[in-house]
C-alpha cells in the first residue's frame, strides 16, 4: 500500500516538471513572435520611407528620367525590333 502511494506521488511531481517545461516553451514563443512582429515593422517603415523617397525622385526628373527610360529602352531592342519598325 505504501509503495503505491510513493509511485503515484513520483507520477504526479513529474507531470508537474512537463508542465513547467510547456509553459517556458510557450512563453520563449510568444516572445519570438513578438520581436518578430517588431521587425516585420521596422521593415514596412523602412519601405514607406523608400517609397516616399521614389516618389520625390521622379518629380523632380520626371523629364529626365523618360528620356533615359527611352534611350536605353531602343538601346536593349534587339536587331529584329528596328528593322520593324525602319
């Protein structure tokens, strides 16, 4: 009867220590996806401010950039292009 009861404790202290172990588990998680959302953050900042930077760009050449756009657009053609169109 006694030796019973000492492997019923031992049983009951180790699903204890699992339990525990879970718990870190889903703790160390949940911080990893919060530093995760953090960065994913940072990163969309970081576009935005790009895109507002693109967008400065092309207003201030916009007449510069098509003629760029247009020289090396006929220079990439290949041959078979401008007999087409000569």
């Amino acid at each position: 009867m006694q030796q019973q009861q000492q492997q019923q404790q031992q049983v009951h202290e180790h699903q204890q220590q699992q339990q525990q172990v879970h718990e870190q588990q889903q703790q160390q998680v949940h911080e990893q996806q919060q530093q995760q959302q953090q960065v994913q953050q940072q990163q969309q900042q970081v576009q935005q401010q790009q895109q507002q930077q693109q967008q400065q760009d092309t207003e201030e050449k916009e007449g510069e950039v098509r003629t760029i756009f247009c020289s090396s657009f006929t220079v990439k053609q290949p041959p078979s292009f401008a007999r087409y169109k000569a």
